[in-house]
C-alpha cells in the first residue's frame, strides 16, 4: 500500500493506460449489433433503410436485397439525403461489422434515433442463408 501512496502518479498512469486498452473491447461488446432475423423484421415492418458501409467492389459482390452503399467519408451527406426521416431505422453493416460502428456514430450525431448495427456484418447474413443481390 505504501509503494501505492509514494508512486500515486506511475499508479493512476497504469490504470488510464490499461482502461484506454480495454476501452475498445468494451465499445464492441456494447455495439454488438442485432441479429440477422431482428433486421428482416425491422426492413418489413419498420421499412428500415439498409446501408452497407463496405467498399464499391465488395458491395457489387452481394449485399441484402435493398441495401444501399455509402462510403464512410461521404456517409454525413449521403445519409442526410436518403433518409429524411430521422426516427425511421437505419441498420449499418459492413464485411464484418468493424467499419459499421462508426456509421452508428455518425448517424448519432446527426441525430437519428433508431440506428443498429447488424451483428457479424455480412458474414453473419450469409452464414443464415439470406438472400444477397449483386450489382
């Protein structure tokens, strides 16, 4: 306890330090996003907009039926135009669901209300067997 209260600064360093690392790990665990069947659900009833986050090339590939493509940079301008309803859902995905957590940020801050993240990107649409149309 002593070596504790003498080194009080190299102790609190550590711990930012290691909460900084942590950190991540904690923000996906919280965005895990929904499943495959919440997000057909919500494109039929809800009518919520599908937004692939993914490049061109991986897009033109094979994506959920209705999905539109929109890059990360041009995201803040694209969305604003496509969707005018801000309450209306929006459910972002990418390959594998890491790019779609800054999709959901963006559109938190441009304030859309219902915005989710497909859980496992589109791997996990595939690994269920859900129908892709390709460009």
């Amino acid at each position: 306890m002593k070596f504790i209260v003498d080194n009080w600064m190299l102790f609190s360093i550590a711990l930012i330090s290691g909460f900084m690392l942590v950190l991540p790990i904690i923000q996906t665990g919280m965005t895990q996003g929904i499943s495959t069947a919440e997000a057909v659900l919500m494109m039929n009833r809800e009518k919520a907009v599908v937004v692939d986050l993914s490049e061109p090339e991986a897009f033109a590939l094979g994506h959920p039926v209705g999905a539109i493509n929109i890059s990360l940079g041009a995201l803040e301008h694209d969305l604003i135009k496509l969707v005018t309803d801000k309450s209306r859902p929006i459910i972002f995905f990418c390959q594998t669901g890491g790019v779609s957590v800054k999709g959901l940020v963006a559109a938190q801050k441009l304030g859309f209300t219902k915005v989710y993240l497909l859980g496992g990107g589109l791997k996990s649409w595939r690994e269920a067997n859900l129908p892709l149309q390709k460009v």
